[in-house]
C-alpha cells in the first residue's frame, strides 16, 4: 500500500524572510503588551494603596486640632512619580541587573525627596494611647476642652482581648474543620452529602439576618456580654467554609499513604496525625491566618453581644475612639488603625506564601 | 512466613460481588501472581489479604488462624503500592522506620535493621533524602525496603512495576525475584502484565470477573491454558483462534481435518503465531504488515477467515508486504476448545517443545 508522491507545486517564488526584523517584530510587541498591563495595574491598585498610604502619613503628621491636607500633597508628590518612575525602570531595563539599578536609583532619589518635603513633619506624638490610657483626655485639653470623656480601657486590654477572641476561635475552627472535613472526605455515613450541601447553603446567608436571635439566645444562655459568647457565633459561621476548604485538601491525599500507614501498624488516629495530617498543612495554615483575621476585623457582633469596656475589642477601641476625638484629633484616630493594621499585615505578610496555594479544587460529591 | 487460605471468601461492595467465591490456597514462602484484566477483583483480593477490607463471607486464613477480623495493623504484611505512597514529608530513613515505630522497637536496633534494609534493595546512600528528589526506580526499592523491614509474614506487591521505564522494569524483576528466593517470604504479586507474572511467579492465578479461570505454572498457563479467555490474555503477540466445525472426534478447520479426543459441534482452534509457518498450503491470503521484533519478525497476514499473526524467528524479512501466502499448522500444536462452554477439550494442548 504504498502512497503515491505528488509533485511540488510552488507557483510563486519563496520570498525572502529577514529573521532579525521578524525576531525584533516580535520582542518589540512583548515589551509593548508588558508596559500596557503593568500601566493597568498600577492604575487600578492605586486607589487601593494610596488609602492606606494616607493613613499611615496621616498617623506620624498630623496634629491636635489642625486640620490640613499639605503633607498629604508633598508625599503624594514623591510618590506618584516614584512608582511612574519604577515602572519605567522596569520597562525599559535591558536586563534584570540594569533593572534592580535603575529601580534602586528611583528608590534612592524618593526616599530623599520623602526626607526633605514630608521627613520635618513625622512624629510619633499620635500613639499617645499606647502609653497614657486617659489620652482622650490628654488631647482634649491640647484645645481648651476638659469636659468628661469616654472611659477608654488600656489599648494594651483591648489589643488581648482581640487576640485572645481571634486565637481562640482559629484554635477551635482548625481542629473542628480537620476532622470534620477527614470524617467528610473520607468515610461514608447517612447523611454525608446532604452535610455537604448544607455546609454551602449555610455559607449563602447573611449572617447579620441572625443577629436578633443571637443576641436572645445568648442573653438567655448567659454567654452575653462574655468574650466566650462572641467566639462561639464567630466559630459557628467560620466552620462551614473552613470545613469544606479542608475538604478539598483532604481529597487531594492520595488513599494510599493512608493504607500503606495502617498496613505498617499504625492505627486510624496514628495514620490520620502523622501521615495525612502533614500533607494538608498548607491548608491548615490558610484557614488558620483567614479565620484569625476575620476574628480580629470581627466588629458587628462584638459590637452588638459585648457591651462593658472591660470586653471591648481593637475594633470596638478604634470605634471609641473616633467617635470620641475624631475632629479634634484625626491623627489619634489614624494611628489606632495603624496600630489596629500592623498584627493583619504581619500575619499575611508571614503566611503569604502558603495562601497563594490554596485552591479550592478537587472538590468531590 | 505463612500459608495463606481463601475458603469460600466473598467480597460485596453495597449490591456489587466483586469477588462472589474465592478459594486459594497459597503455600508458605511461595510467590504467586495474581493475573488478570482491570476490575477483575485482584486488588480487591490484595486488600483484604492486607486487612484494608474485610470479607463480606467466607474466611481468610494465615496459617490456620481465620484473620477476617483481624485488623490491618495486626497482620504483619509488607505492602508497595503502586504509586509506592511512600509518606512525602518523611525523608528516606523516616519512611523505612516508620513500620518499627509502632513496634516498640529499641532506637537502636530500628535503625541498624534500617540500614540493612535499605543495604538489601541499595538505597543505603540516600537515606536523608525525601521521596520527590527520587527516581521512580529509587522510589520503588525504599517502597520495598520499608515493606520488607518489619520482616513480614507476607509480601503483597500491588503493579510494582507498571511506573517504571521499560528498561528498568526489567531490572527490577531480577531484583525483586531473587529477593524473594532470599528471604523466603510468601509473596503475593498483582499485575496485569503476563510478562511480569510469567518471569516473577512460581504460579499464575488468572482471574477473570472476580473468579479464578486458572491456577499453574507459567508453563501451564501458557501450554495449556483452561479456557478461551487464559488462552488469549497469555502470550503476546496473542494466540490467533479460529472457528472450526467437530465430528465424531475429528476438528476440521478450513479444510484440514485432525482427531481431537471427544470433539463435536463448535469448536475453536487456538494457535500460537510461533506455531505457524508459511508453506504450500493452509490458510490463503497477503501480509498487510510486518513488525520486526528484534529476534523474530511478526507478519501480519489477512486472510478469508480474518487477521491471522505468524512469527518467524530470524531478524530480517523473508517476505514482503502484500506478497500473497499460504499459512500451515501443525495438528499437534493447536488448542481445541469448545466454543459453547470456552472451556479447552482435555484431548488436545500443545506438546512441550522437544
């Protein structure tokens, strides 16, 4: 069966191909499409930094009862042009090298022009509260005021409270969810998928629709006005994601290790801590930083179920806070949310590279 | 070491039989083959020699002693899988430690029978390495030093080899083979691969469907192979089989007629492609292909009674592709079987060769 050749046919003669206009054709257009998406970035993330930049000038400039945008304008000058100019740098660097030089200059000239215009105006005179407790008071009679404030708690109280409100419900969400979302991934019992649904339809609702009956129920069971009350709510609307998250870790461990554990003598709780349980660490590590930063923003339900200021919360102190000297002192207020940010930061900062590997794939019926 | 019995053994999963009545027994320090095409219940058989699952009916014996209910970590049993689940947070030395840990085995000792374990299957060098800086070949040996360090009564070996290159594989049968000849333990081997079962095995048990079709020796399976099914799943290439008419104790088969002790009505010929020889006569048709092998060339001839595979020993082609030719058997070295019941008529198999 042999195929028959057919002759070439060529009608036109092959033109001449210049490879070096092609090749440069081409690493023009890829530079190009860099520059457009990096420009697009930085267009749309800026409203998202430059909030936060702002709180932070406004925290270590500003002062009792003057009201003035200025530093907020020479510090917007430096750095907008710093990030057009790194952006530039990057762009038309023709190398990595030439790149880390041409941004490390940018940074250098900004960090100076920053010294000059924004540096006279930096002190640290708005985290008063971190060391004088009745600093409402102190800052109210800056201006002339000596009437009555509201009695603040020592920040330092509220700061533990948090912590402890944050910690305490991440302890108890990881455990839960980890043999939970084991139990749901790998046994077969009544009821299974029926929990799986549920777990996402739990998810749907608006947990503030709930926030009545929350309260009745712990009026009634004594837990209101307790830390202890608030992180139980927390924990009972954390779970249901946290639970099915773990879930899709949980799937993803092949059976195997799992039989092979219990054919080399170890029992199901041995297999499950010291074989399964390292391979789902990553996500243990994500559910753990996002239910501690939900417990640590955590404000309508603190707000609403904690009410002597022994209980108060960082979000409750900063809510205070504003309401209390907000127009006689914004940079008291800015530096509570930047003393309120810093724990987030730090957190994700440290756990960044575990939550990018987070997916929620693989998910099984 | 253990003399392993199935009696009666049935295995459901909800309303599914996969294994609807097992008997087997397997003598101590044998090595047997579980053979047979996917979902025909060998792994299933594997488990529950393993303790993973446990039987539905019947009962499972070590050594006289029913372990039905015996659990998993009770038993004793070496196991590598196929994807050898070796623990992938554990480093080398850890995986193969990590059956003595439950042993209460004194640090000390654990760790010199460690090191002779990973000195039998020469892994000795990479002991602080974690599993994913290994090759598959090195997977594999510490998935079978970490089996055999607690010295198991029995060895089960789930398709050790079917993520292996080629060239390796072949290595790893040596070395799994004399491995077992030197510790004597009783090995059970599932695979879907005849040759791996063939070279491994002392016996072949070839499943099919959750039932045994045959239990032998390669040799049995291969020269007179109980039914249609072992016939054509051992052998590659495959045996070609041939419908043919029987009378009275005569099979004829495209004209030619031979005694078969008891044959009559449909019968199939079975023949093995290296029993056949191009001649003057036999079945008519052209080569449509031609597949060297190395030491014998596989033609492909397609004939009126459909493709029929001859091998012919020598490297180089005698013939040529769409050369018209005519293909002769020998009487003596055709398999009969019954059509009806697929079942090998006990007057006819193959003579060993002389």
């Amino acid at each position: 069966m042999a195929v028959k050749a057919t002759p070439a046919v060529f009608s036109a003669p092959e033109p001449v191909v210049d490879w070096d206009v092609l090749a440069a054709r081409a690493r023009g257009l890829r530079r190009a499409k860099a520059v457009v998406l990096y420009a697009f970035l930085i267009a749309v993330s800026l409203p998202i930094i430059l909030p936060y930049f702002w709180l932070v000038t406004i925290a270590f400039s500003a002062k009792t009862g003057v009201a003035e945008t200025a530093v907020l304008w020479r510090s917007m000058a430096v750095v907008v042009p710093t990030v057009i100019a790194l952006w530039l740098a990057a762009a038309f660097a023709q190398s990595r090298r030439q790149m880390w030089i041409g941004m490390g200059a940018v940074a250098a000239v900004a960090a100076f022009a920053f010294a000059l215009l924004v540096g006279p105006d930096l002190h640290i005179g708005n985290f008063i509260f971190l060391w004088e407790p009745d600093f409402a008071s102190v800052v109210r009679s800056r201006i002339g005021e000596v009437k009555g404030a509201v009695q603040f708690p020592n920040v330092w109280h509220a700061f533990g409270n948090s912590i402890l409100i944050a910690g305490t419900q991440t302890a108890i969400v990881v455990t839960v969810a980890s043999l939970a979302a084991y139990s749901l991934s790998r046994f077969q019992f009544p009821g299974r998928s029926a929990m799986l649904r549920s777990l996402l339809v739990l998810h749907a609702f608006p947990v503030l629709t709930l926030i009545v009956p929350m309260f009745l129920m712990l009026y009634w069971i004594g837990l209101l006005d307790t830390l202890f009350g608030v992180i139980l709510v927390l924990v009972a609307f954390e779970l249901p994601f946290a639970i099915f998250i773990m879930k899709g870790f949980f799937d993803a461990v092949p059976w195997d290790i799992e039989m092979s554990a219990l054919t080399d003598g170890a029992s199901r709780r041995q297999a499950f801590l010291s074989v399964v349980l390292p391979q789902v660490r990553n996500g243990i590590l994500a559910i753990a930083v996002f239910t501690f930063i939900r417990g640590w923003e955590e404000y309508i339900f603190v707000f609403t179920f904690l009410i002597r200021n022994t209980n108060w919360t960082m979000s409750l102190y900063m809510y205070w806070v504003r309401d209390d000297v907000m127009g006689v002192d914004y940079g008291v207020v800015s530096a509570v949310g930047v003393f309120y940010l810093v724990p987030s930061l730090i957190l994700y900062l440290a756990a960044q590279r575990y939550l990018m590997q987070m997916s929620i794939g693989g998910v099984k019926g | 070491m253990a003399k392993i019995e199935f009696r009666n053994v049935v295995k459901r999963f909800g309303d599914v039989e996969v294994i609807p009545d097992m008997n087997l027994v397997i003598e101590d320090g044998e090595f047997v083959a579980l053979l047979g095409p996917s979902g025909c219940g060998k792994s299933t058989s594997l488990f529950m020699l393993a303790g993973i699952y446990v039987p539905s009916g019947g009962e499972l014996l070590f050594d006289g002693h029913v372990v039905n209910e015996v659990e998993a970590r009770d038993r004793n049993v070496g196991i590598v899988f196929q994807s050898y689940a070796l623990y992938p947070h554990m480093s080398v030395r850890d995986n193969i430690l990590f059956p003595l840990r439950f042993k209460k085995t004194p640090r000390d000792e654990a760790l010199g029978r460690v090191k002779g374990a990973a000195d039998l299957v020469r892994v000795a060098e990479l002991l602080e390495r974690k599993p994913s800086e290994l090759s598959g070949g090195q997977q594999q040996r510490v998935a079978l030093a970490r089996a055999l360090v607690k010295e198991p009564q029995l060895l089960l070996l789930d398709e050790p080899l079917s993520n292996l290159d080629a060239t390796l594989r072949l290595s790893m049968r040596t070395e799994i083979k004399s491995l077992q000849e030197k510790l004597g333990v009783t090995t059970v081997l599932v695979t879907h691969d005849q040759i791996e079962a063939t070279t491994m095995a002392d016996r072949i048990i070839c499943m099919r469907a959750g039932r045994i079709e045959q239990i032998g020796t390669p040799d049995d399976l291969y020269l007179r192979p109980a039914s249609l099914f072992v016939a054509s799943f051992i052998g590659s290439p495959p045996i070609n089989l041939i419908a043919g008419e029987a009378q009275g104790g005569t099979v004829a088969v495209n004209g030619a007629k031979f005694p078969v002790e008891g044959a009559s009505g449909a019968v199939t010929v079975g023949l093995r492609p290296e029993h056949l020889r191009f001649g003057d006569s036999g079945f008519t048709g052209h080569i449509v292909q031609i597949e060297p092998m190395g030491r014998e060339i596989l033609y492909v001839v397609e004939t009126g009674i459909g493709i029929i595979r001859v091998l012919e020993q020598g490297s180089s082609a005698t013939h040529a592709t769409g050369e018209k030719v005519k293909i002769g058997f020998s009487p003596e070295n055709s398999l009969v079987f019954e059509t009806a019941h697929q079942k090998l008529l006990p007057g006819a198999h193959v003579h060993a060769p002389a």
